[in-house]
C-alpha cells in the first residue's frame, strides 16, 4: 500500500506559545462550562478557531475550551459549513429565500452570483 504524504501543519511554529497565552488569558479554564484544565479527569484545555480556520491565530478568532466543549463547538461549526454550502448551491440553481429573509443571506446570493 503507498504511503500517503502527510497534510501540511496548518499552525505555525509558535503554536504553543500562542495556545499557552489564550489559555493564560482564560485563567485556564474552559470560557464555555468554566471547567478547568484536569486532562486525567477528561477536561483537557485546548484552543478553539472561532472561524474554523487554523492558520487564523488572531487573538480575537481564539478561545480556550476543554475537549468537551471543542468538540460540540467542532460539530455546530461543521453543520454550519454545511448549511451554508447547501444554501449556496440552492442560489445558485435559482432558488431564492423568501423576502424576508433576504437582508440575512444577502452575502450568500452575491457569493452564489460570482
């Protein structure tokens, strides 16, 4: 079987510095069930990139969570993701929200325009 070549690191070389900071900032505990950091409990702290994306490590997209919580802020995002590419292709295939709700997709039907 070939081996596969390994994903490029998506964080940059001073991650830990970075991650150690925003759990310092939390007092390092989770900014979401205010758990602290207790790894052999199951509640290790970890970071969390608001926007889903992990080369954006400006201090505003990053919140310290504990493993719990990382993953169902992992999930909402994902669904998120989703929904809105479902969104997407639906404009794109001539489908259009009712009048209503058009000021709140409006970014949506421009992306679907281009």
């Amino acid at each position: 079987k070939p081996r596969q070549a390994k994903a490029a690191n998506p964080y940059p070389d001073n991650w830990q510095e970075i991650s150690t900071a925003v759990k310092d900032a939390a007092g390092w505990r989770c900014v979401e069930c205010d758990q602290r950091n207790l790894p052999e409990e199951g509640y290790a702290l970890t970071v969390h990139h608001l926007d889903g994306n992990s080369s954006n490590n400006d201090p505003s997209n990053l919140i310290a969570l504990c493993q719990r919580c990382h993953l169902r802020a992992q999930g909402v995002l994902a669904r998120a993701q989703k929904q809105r590419a479902r969104l997407i292709q639906g404009f794109k295939e001539g489908q259009r929200p009712l009048p209503l709700f058009e000021p709140f997709v409006s970014d949506l039907l421009k992306e679907a325009q281009q």
